[in-house]
C-alpha cells in the first residue's frame, strides 16, 4: 500500500489544511460513500462513518477529535480502496475474458460484485454447455432421422417403381384379357352359328329320310304293279296260245308287256337299293349331324362360359388396375412428402451445425 505511510508521514501537516481539507474530506467521504460502501466490510464501513463524522464535526468547527485516528482511518479507507480496485480489476479481466468467449476461469474473489459476476458466468457457462449438448444431440437425432427419410424416400421411390411396373403389367394383362373377352365373344357366336346350321342340316337330313321313305313307298306300289303286269302277260301270253294263228299278234303284245314287267322289276330293285343306300347315308349324316349339334351346344355353352369368365377377369383386372393406379397416386404423394421431410430435416441439420459452430469458440473448462 505505498498511499499508507505518506499520510501516516503527513500526519502533522493535515492540521494545516484547514478549511480546503475539511472540504475535501466531506467530497471525498461522500464520493465514498456513494461508490464504494456496496464493496465495504462492516469494519471498512465503520472507518468511513468515522471519517464522514470527522468532516462533519470540522465543517460545524469542532476539532476536538484526534487527528491520528482520522489519519487511521484515512489509510485504512485507502487499503480497502486499493483492494477494491484490484478487485474490480479481476473482474474486469473476467469480464474481458468473457466477453472474448473463455468461460473456463474460475471467479475466486470475494464480495457482492464477484459473487454476482461468478453466478452470470456459472449461469453462462450451463447455458452454453446445454446449448452445445442439445444442438449436437439435435444434430446427431436429425442425422439419423434425415438417413431414415432418405431411406423411406428410396424405398417409396422403388415402390413407386414396383407399382409401376405392376400398372403396366395389369394393362397389359387388361389388354390381353379383352383380346379374350372379344375371340370368347367371336367363338361364342360362330359356335350359335354352326349349332343353327347343323340344326338346319339336321332338319334337311330328316326330310331325304322322308323323301326316301315315300320314294321307297312308291317303288313298292310300282314293284306289285310290275307283278301284276307280268302275271297278266303270262295269262295273255296263254290265251293267244289257246287262240292259235289268230293270237300270235296277242302273244308277242303280251311278251312285251312281260318283258317290260320285268324290266320294271328290275329297275325298281336297284332303285330300292339306291334308296336304301340314300337313307343309310342319310339316317347317317342325320346321326351325325345331331351330334354335331349336341357338339355345337356344347361348344356354346363352353364359349359361354369363356366369355363370362373372361368378362368376370377383365372387370377384375380393370379394378385391380384402377386400385394399383390409386396406390401410384398415394406414393406419389408420399414421395413428395417424404422429400419435403428430408428437406425441412436437412435444413434443421444445417441450423444445429450452425448452432454447434456459434457455440465452438465457447471455452467451459481450462482443459479445453
């Protein structure tokens, strides 16, 4: 303290003064009161009301105290003084240190001021310190939640492609189940088509049947006339015989009609046989032609079936197209969602890299 023992020096001058001492006293005790009784101790602040009283009692005219405990007191103020302001410069260093970001040095002075500055820093230095773990923990949490919307992106992206192909592969088999729908349709009718004209054939069939049966009818009447004609050519033929001369004109017209019987005869068997040839082949073609109807029933009938089968598959493949092209459109929707996720969380990365860069030049302890 080198102020200490030039006043304890000057002790006897400070009588001297007089008046302009008194003065100085009474501003210099009320500059010290009003800026250094905060960082005084009691003993300190009792010093100061000594010396104030002192320059009291001088400015009213009573000298009667002792001037050496005033001088005490002086020196006493003026060591509380200095250690105020080494304190204050501590905690300007402090302050400085702050301001330049070094919160890692420790506030060990004593007193209001100190205390204060030491809990602003200690609150600071938590802030800072929470600020630094939560802003790497957000980055790190919006890492793993930015890789696993790049990761649903990609895998709605392939969807998107799955489904896609699957759209395609459902038109394509929409296309090819109306092929089958419409040649369903086309066997359907050729099928009523060839039934109808087998019924036809079938219907014209019975009718040679018939036709052949009256024919073989008929040829039954000519065949009895045919013997008929011959018995009564041999009976003419006797009776020109009986006759003599004048029956050989008979005789010869009654040969000729014999002969002419049995030509009839003859003509009319290979007719039968022709007719009974003609109604085999068509008692035949009738056997044939009903199966072939029974065959073309049944042909329309399987056609039939074909064709509401592949009427029942083509509404299903155009509902399963409609239903994979709703799907397409949802993922769409989700790949665009999911993108403007990845965006929102990739600028919330860069926000949290921001906040971890801010908060790097912070030093919280000396071992930083």
């Amino acid at each position: 303290m080198t102020c200490a023992p030039a006043l304890v020096g000057g002790g006897l001058a400070f009588s001297s003064l007089g008046a302009p001492l008194t003065a100085g006293l009474t501003l210099g005790a009320g500059v010290l009161a009003a800026g250094l009784v905060f960082a005084l101790s009691g003993a300190e602040r009792e010093e100061l009301a000594r010396v104030a009283r002192f320059a009291d009692a001088s400015a009213s005219g009573q000298t009667d105290q002792a001037l050496p405990e005033v001088q005490g007191a002086c020196v006493a103020l003026l060591d509380a003084l200095e250690r105020q302001r080494q304190q204050l410069a501590a905690i300007a260093a402090h302050a400085e240190a702050v301001a330049q970001r070094d919160l890692s040095r420790e506030v060990t002075l004593e007193g209001p001021l100190a205390r204060s500055l030491k809990t602003a820093i200690d609150d600071q230095r938590e802030l800072i310190s929470n600020l630094s773990s939560s802003s790497n923990e957000l980055e790190a949490g919006t890492q793993q939640i930015l890789a696993a919307l790049r990761f649903q992106e990609q895998s709605a992206h392939e969807q998107a492609g799955a489904v896609e192909e699957t759209r395609r592969t459902m038109d394509s088999l929409l296309e090819a189940a109306e092929q089958i729908a419409r040649a369903a349709e086309q066997v359907h009718t050729n099928a009523q088509r060839t039934r109808q004209s087998n019924e036809v054939i079938a219907d014209r069939a019975n009718q040679l049947n018939q036709l052949t049966q009256k024919i073989s009818d008929a040829l039954v009447g000519i065949n009895a006339i045919a013997d008929r004609s011959d018995i009564l050519a041999l009976n003419a033929a006797l009776e020109g015989t009986k006759a003599g001369e004048a029956g050989k004109g008979f005789i010869l017209v009654a040969e000729e009609m014999r002969r002419l019987a049995e030509n009839v005869v003859e003509s009319v068997r290979e007719i039968q046989e022709l007719v009974t040839t003609i109604r085999e082949a068509s008692q035949a073609s009738v056997l044939a032609t009903e199966e072939g109807v029974k065959l073309s029933e049944e042909t329309t009938r399987s056609a039939e079936t074909i064709r509401l089968t592949s009427q029942q598959q083509q509404s299903g493949t155009r509902q399963v197209t409609q239903s994979m092209n709703a799907v397409s459109d949802l993922l769409a929707q989700s790949v665009a969602g999911a993108r403007e996720c990845t965006r929102a969380t990739a600028e919330l990365n860069n926000r949290a890299g921001e906040l971890r860069d801010q908060l790097a030049p912070y030093r919280l302890s000396a071992a930083e």
